[in-house]
C-alpha cells in the first residue's frame, strides 16, 4: 500500500472512533491499532468493521482495531498524525467508508459483544496483559535477529562465508545479550516509573562483575535470573521509587530519589531475585523439556487446541515472558511451533466455510482476503470475520488446531525437539526461524506435517461437523446487496448454532 492508502484508512478510522478530542492514547502490536478512549459511546463498531482495510475490532481494556501485520505499523503514525492535526484544530477532509456486503455475517456483532461480557476483568488477567505490554515492543527485534542467526547456522551447516558468519552471530546475539535491560525499561514505564531507573536495575543482573558475588552460598553468573529476573528487579524499583516520592522532600528528590531506588532495588536484586528469579527460569525450562519429552502428544493436543481461545481474548501475549526464558536458555522456545498448529486449524476450517457456502459470496469474499494472513499465521481476521461470528467453525477450527499441536508434540517425545528462535510469526512465516538437533530437514518435514494434519483435520471437521442443517439453509445463500425497499417484512437472522 502506498503511504496516501494508510492515511486515508486513518482518515477513515478516526472520525468512526469518536474524533481526535476521544482519543486519550494511541498504541500499536504487531497486528492490532489500540485506542483509549474518553467514551465508549461513541463508536460505531459496525461501520469500523465494514471498512476494507479493518480486519476485527476487539473491545478490552483498549479499543483494538484488527488491521493485520505491516499495515498496522504503517496506518498507526498516520492516525496519530491526524488526532493531533485535529487537536490543533487543523483537520483533513476524510473520504467517507466504503461499506461492504457481509449479510451472511448478520450476527457477528451481537456474537462478540456476548464475547466480550464473558471476560471478567480479574486482576490477574490486568496484571498480565500489562506484563505481555512489556514485551511486545520488543517482538520486531527478536525477529530480526532470530533470522539472522538462523541464516548464520545455514551458512555454518554449508561451510559458506566464514568470515562473514562471526559477524552474523555478533549482530544476533547483541540484542540477546541485553535482553534484560530493555526488559527492564519497558517494566518500569509500563507500571508508571522511571523509565531508565528500571534498565539501570536490571542491567545489574547481566553485569560481568556480578560472577564475584556470593549468594545463598553461591557464585552468582551474568544473566541468570534472565528476563523474569529483569521484571522482577525494576518492579520493586517502580515500588522504591513511589515510596521515594512520597517521603522524600521535593529539595533532595532529584539526588535522594533516584540513588534510593537503585540502591535498595539493586541489592534486593542481587541478594535474592537474581536466584529466585534463576530458578524459576530453569524450572520452567526443565518443566517444557519433561512435558513434550513424556507427555508429547497429549500435550500438543491441549496446546493446540486451546490457543485459539486464548488469541480471541487477546491473551496469547502474555505467553510472551514464557517463550523468551526457553530461547534465553535453549536459544528457542518448543511451544511456539505447537501453538502455531491452531492457526492452520483456523486455516482449515475457514476452506471447509469456503466450500460448504458456495452460494454466499460475501462470506467467501472475507475468507479469500483473509486466508493469505492466515497461512501467514496472522489468526484474527478468520477468527473475528469468520468462524467466530459462525460459531461451531471456531470449535472445529480448535480441533484441527489440537490435531496439529498433537502431530508435532508426538515427534518431540520421540526425541526430535526443535523449537523457533524468536517468537511474533506463525504459519509458514515460522520456517526461517525454525531449529533443531536433528537437523533442518526433518525439524522443516515435521513442522510442515504438522501444519498439513491442522489443515485437514480443521477442513474435515468443519465440513462435516461444522454446520447445522439449518445454518446451511440460512446461509448458503446469495446475499442482496440492494434491499427492496417496498419488502416490509425484517430480514431473517442466520442460525449461528
């Protein structure tokens, strides 16, 4: 797309949002716009969802609007351009929405919003998307620097470009080897401290010098505690620092305030979390390693099958601090290749849609603008646009999802454990980033099986399971794009169920 193409579809949010004066924040991941808003009210979901380039909208703790990897990145700086244009009282004309046909889809709207009332706001799940906020700005640098090391063990493997593939290994395991110290920072802003107090504290933890220290009876090493070390430390820092604030007198704050904090958090941090947090990180660690190594298939089968779930909350990021302690201390995660089958299940299930609703060209419309992000393992366009709003094509899509997981986990306990080098991408945009013990040809053979059975056993369990007599009736039908206006009669709603 070009850069006029992401302003307009700014110019096209905006004002459905409520207009610059409801807009209180503005935030991106990697395939979701996320707005705070001053009111609710003034939204109009389904004219967001009837634009070309909104591929869902999901109601949380931010208004998140679904506009797929890439164009997120893009559209983003352009909304933000245009609110403060607008707060400065220097607006751009915006071309109205294009709307689109989606009666086949008449019921999506009432089934996420029912969706939506089920997610209880506890604190816990609060805490951990604010954990999953901390790491997803770092997502883009792991990927890149997961595929560089994976093109540096392919040049190793081949014996290709030897100079070049120290060089390689440095510009990867740079960003690694400080992982903690971003961790920290983003830690601190995301609980309302300062920022670089809490990469200060946790850079403690990947100091050389730290090796001199003696704790509970023993040496401590550079990194251990890793990245849930690093969340930990500039936590109690936030906590030191607001303690600091309150107490201390505004003369001395800019000297005692922040000496304070990293002081008593850098002590606690190498008195205690370093080893605390060290191990948990090789609990959980041992823990992936047992459970794929004994549990394999039935592991994979619970996995895979309840990841969809958890993506359609929005949940899935908070898996995040799981999968970045395994390529910490394996240099990749097991579980990212298993959780990557529910996306060819959805895959799956969206094709059986496809050809068991021949007639609905609207439904086919979405699933044909949709499947290319799913194959690419970009799951929320197919789950808002389609089996979702359908509701048992979600179910079966979790089945071929489970089938996957369970293909790939077997292999694991048969001994052929690999695992990816980053985490972010899925589907097929999974394979650079893919490694093993057993080489690249069998770890690339059993990922792609795996992603094979998710799509069959998704397609065949949709297409036969998937629909009710009275949903094929409802929608397997052409849908008119001009209402007669003289019909007085309401138009029939689809049975879902």
């Amino acid at each position: 797309m070009s850069p006029d193409t992401h302003r307009a579809t700014a110019a096209a949010i905006l004002p459905l949002v409520g207009g610059p004066d409801n807009i209180t924040s503005v935030a991106h991941c990697m395939t979701r716009l996320r707005i705070g808003l001053r009111d609710r009210a003034l939204v109009q979901d389904e004219s967001l969802k009837a634009l070309p380039a909104v591929l869902g909208v999901v109601d949380d703790d931010t208004y998140q609007i679904v506009l797929g990897p890439g164009a997120v990145a893009r559209v983003t700086p352009e909304f933000e351009a245009l609110v403060e244009e607008g707060r400065a009282g220097e607006p751009r004309a915006a071309e109205p929405p294009r709307p689109v046909t989606a009666a086949g889809l008449a019921g999506r709207g009432a089934a996420l919003r029912e969706a939506r009332k089920a997610r209880n706001a506890t604190p816990l799940k609060l805490f951990l998307r604010r954990v999953a906020n901390i790491f997803v700005p770092l997502i883009p640098a792991l990927i890149g620097c997961g595929i560089i090391a994976g093109l540096a063990g392919v040049l190793t493997n081949l014996g290709w470009l030897p100079t070049l593939v120290p060089a390689l290994a440095a510009i990867a395991s740079g960003f690694m080897s400080l992982i903690a110290v971003f961790v920290g920072y983003n830690t601190a802003k995301e609980f309302g401290g300062t920022a670089i107090l809490g990469g200060a504290v946790a850079a403690i933890i990947v100091f050389p010098g730290v090796a001199k220290i003696d704790a509970f009876g023993e040496h401590l090493s550079p990194g251990q505690g890793g990245v849930l070390g690093a969340l930990a430390a500039a936590y109690l820092a936030v906590r030191v620092e607001r303690l600091c604030r309150r107490w201390v007198p505004e003369a001395l704050d800019a000297l005692v305030t922040p000496t304070l904090t990293v002081l008593v958090a850098g002590l606690a941090t190498l008195f205690g979390l370093m080893f605390l947090a060290g191990e948990v990180s090789a609990a959980i660690g041992a823990f992936a390693t047992w459970l794929l190594a004994h549990g394999g298939a039935f592991a994979g089968l619970v996995l895979g099958g309840l990841f969809l779930p958890l993506v359609m909350l929005g949940l899935h990021q908070a898996l995040i601090p799981i999968h970045t302690t395994l390529i910490e201390q394996n240099g990749y995660t097991v579980l990212l290749p298993i959780l990557a089958m529910a996306g060819a299940g959805q895959v799956g299930a969206a094709i059986a849609v496809y050809v068991r609703l021949p007639r609905n060209r609207s439904i086919r419309t979405t699933i044909r603008s949709a499947l290319p992000a799913g194959f690419l393992g970009v799951g929320e366009p197919l789950i808002y646009g389609v089996s979702l709003p359908l509701g048992r094509p979600f179910v079966t899509a979790c089945v071929g999802g489970a089938a996957g997981g369970a293909f790939v986990g077997l292999f694991n306990q048969l001994g052929v454990a690999f695992g990816s080098t980053a985490i972010g991408p899925s589907g097929w945009a999974l394979f650079p980033l893919l490694h093993g013990g057993s080489g690249m040809g069998p770890t690339l053979a059993i990922y792609g099986g795996g992603l094979a059975v998710g799509y069959l056993v998704g397609f065949l369990a949709t297409y036969f399971v998937g629909f009710t007599r009275q949903m094929l009736a409802d929608l397997d039908t052409d849908p008119d794009p001009e209402p007669t206006p003289t019909t007085a009669e309401p138009a029939k709603q689809p049975a879902l169920t």
